[in-house]
C-alpha cells in the first residue's frame, strides 16, 4: 500500500486513510502522517477515529495507543501539519449537520478531563487545532484513487484486511470466475463498511479472547506447577470482568454519540 501512496497527492491519502483500519495498517498510518505535505484533515480524522478521550481515561490499558496520538499530538502542536485545504466537519456528519455534534461533545469533554486533572500528569491533551471545522473545499481525487471505484485498491485494501467494497475471488485463494457464468454476489466486506468498525467497542474482548488462549495454550504446552493453573485462573476472571466493563463502557459511548437529540 505505501508503494501505491508514494507520489500521490495529500487528498489521495486522506481518502485511503478514511477506509484503513486500525488493527491492520498502522504503518501505512503512520507513513501517511509524517508526510510533510499531509493535510490537517487527514490528521484530525485519525486523532477523532481513535477514540480520543477512552484512550485518556485508561493511559494504562491504552498504553500503546496514547504513545502513537501523543506523537501525533507532538506533530500537531509544532505546526508540522502546515497544509489544511480539506473539509473537516468530525468524523460522522448526521443528514443536516455541518460539523459532527459529537466530535464537539468530545472535545469539551476532553477539555474537561483535562481541568479535572493534571495536565502535566496526562500524555497528552486535546490540540485546538484538530478541532471542527476548518479547511475550505471537498477532497480532490481521480477514479483511480478512490477506494469505491477502483479495483486495484480494493484488492490493496483486501491485502491489509481492510479498506471498503467486495473482496475478490483471487484473493480469497478461489479461481476467477468466468466472465461468461452468472456471478453470484460476494457477501464477504471488509473495513470500515463491515459490521465491526476500526475502533470497535469489542476490541477489548478481543485481546481477552487471545490471552486465554495463549495463556492457557502454554500451559497445556509446558505443564507448569499447580501454583501457576491457580494464578492463570485468577487472572482469567480478573480481566474477565475487566473487559466486561470495558466493552460495556464502550457500547455505551457509543451509544450515546449516535443519540439524536
């Protein structure tokens, strides 16, 4: 993907990096937002995506996380994102909205968080300038360079497990099939436009599920002392209820971004 990317314009990459998901293209991320031409709005969009103020609220569960919006915070505050032509109204304009209602609830409430604590004590607080709206005009790009329309990026998206539209059929490891036969349609989506967004709520579970498995696939492995089966209990139903509440916490969030009021 950062061989199709290199030469193209800024509103090409914010488009791509509207469509990429967290969990699978971070370094495509992280090359897009430290390109020297990359537009404010393509940095706002990942800053708002992330989920912001979750991530503020728990630094330690969010440890990684924080360290990647922090040198993006970094960037923001030194003025490296210098170009700013692209619209952005918040990450998800209703119908009638110019400026997304709950990316401006977020940043009060970001704002918020910050007075109630240190700030020196946070590992980062909320950029003015990341802030809806600014730039002046739509994002300017070709057939070529739009997720929606062409099929050479579908199938760089299909390659991050991500990205918008049908997956091929060459890339699910299936023959082509013939132009000539009825195709069924494909009902297998990937990215931001399948039922599980980047930044899911269940990303928490997620990680839980992989603990258990690999805590308790060591064990079966090595067959350690009794001691260790009672600690990796203990553990499973500490962070057991750790995600519950995380995930619970998450649904509700956002939950309560989408409620209209």
């Amino acid at each position: 993907m950062i061989d199709w990317l290199t030469g193209r314009s800024p509103d090409a990459r914010h488009a791509i990096a509207e469509d990429l998901n967290f969990d699978f293209a971070e370094d495509v991320f992280e090359w897009i937002l430290t390109q020297p031409d990359c537009d404010l709005a393509t940095a706002a969009s990942y800053f708002w995506r992330a989920e912001p103020l979750e991530r503020l609220e728990d630094p330690i569960f969010f440890k990684e996380e924080n360290l990647t919006i922090q040198r993006l915070v970094d960037r923001v505050n030194a003025g490296f994102y210098s170009r700013s032509e692209i619209f952005y109204g918040g990450q998800e304009l209703q119908e009638g909205e110019e400026v997304c209602r709950w990316t401006v609830e977020e940043a009060e409430d970001l704002r918020e968080f910050a007075r109630a604590h240190k700030a020196s004590d946070l590992p980062w607080t909320l950029p003015e300038a990341l802030v809806p709206p600014f730039g002046h005009r739509a994002v300017r790009i070709s057939d070529e360079e739009d997720p929606d329309k062409s099929e050479e990026l579908r199938m760089l998206f299909a390659g991050l497990g991500t990205g918008s539209g049908l997956i091929p059929a060459e890339m699910m490891g299936a023959d082509p099939l013939s132009r000539n036969m009825p195709q069924p349609a494909q009902q297998l989506t990937v990215g931001k436009r399948a039922a599980a967004p980047s930044g899911s709520a269940f990303t928490p579970l997620y990680l839980y599920i992989a603990f258990v498995v690999t805590g308790w696939g060591l064990i079966y492995i090595f067959d350690p002392p009794r001691l260790v089966y009672t600690g990796m209990v203990i553990c499973c139903l500490h962070f057991g209820f750790m995600t519950f509440g995380k995930v619970w916490s998450g649904l509700k969030q956002k939950a309560d971004k989408r409620v209209t009021p």
